[in-house]
C-alpha cells in the first residue's frame, strides 16, 4: 500500500528529498509523472502521490519519509494496499534504466 502524510504533518518538508520516487510534493503543488502535470492532492500539507509511490521497495529497508518525518505523519494508506510484488514492479516502471537488486531485507520492509 502507497504511504499517506496525516493531518499531523507540521510541513517540514524533511520527507520530500529523501523520496526516491519524488512521490512527494508541497501542499499545492503540482506533481508530475510521464511528462504530464496533475493537480495539487492536498492544497496545505505535503502529500504523497499513490501511484508514484513504492514504500522505498527495491531501494531501502524502509519508507525513508517515515524514517525522517519528526512527528510520525507518514503511515501506511489503506486505501491503497499493494503487495510487496506490485511495488516492486511498480518501482521497476517508475525508473526504467534503473536495474534493481533482487529483493531482500535491505530494500524491502517485506523481507524483515
């Protein structure tokens, strides 16, 4: 399932350069993917594009917003659920010239 920034965000912004996805965008902000611009999801906390994001699967042992974010906004969406599987492949389309690792408990939660 894609990660989702809560109303406890402070807007900090410590959970957007970290992203390795740039799934993360400042409130208002229009966010981008396949050369094509979106409206902004949230006009005034940061906010996470679900199909953008991968909870760091194929990069990083963990969501790397939720590692950094200080007051603990950045949770799992159930909205979105997704597989270890479909966020992988997910990952794997969003950087195509990117060749990935297979996966273990250093880049994916899944494999702890």
């Amino acid at each position: 399932m894609a990660t989702v920034i809560t109303e406890e965000c402070i807007n900090c912004g410590a959970c957007e350069p970290e992203c390795p996805n740039t799934a993360i965008y400042a409130g208002g902000a229009q966010w981008e993917m396949d050369g094509a611009m979106h409206d902004a999801l949230n006009n005034d906390l940061y906010y996470i594009v679900p199909d953008k994001c991968t909870e760091c699967v194929g990069h990083f042992e963990k969501e790397q917003c939720a590692a950094v974010c200080p007051v603990d906004c950045c949770v799992p969406d159930p909205n979105h659920p997704e597989t270890e599987e479909q966020l992988f492949e997910k990952a794997k389309k969003l950087h195509p010239d990117k060749t990935f690792a297979e996966l273990s408990p250093a880049t994916s939660r899944f494999r702890k």
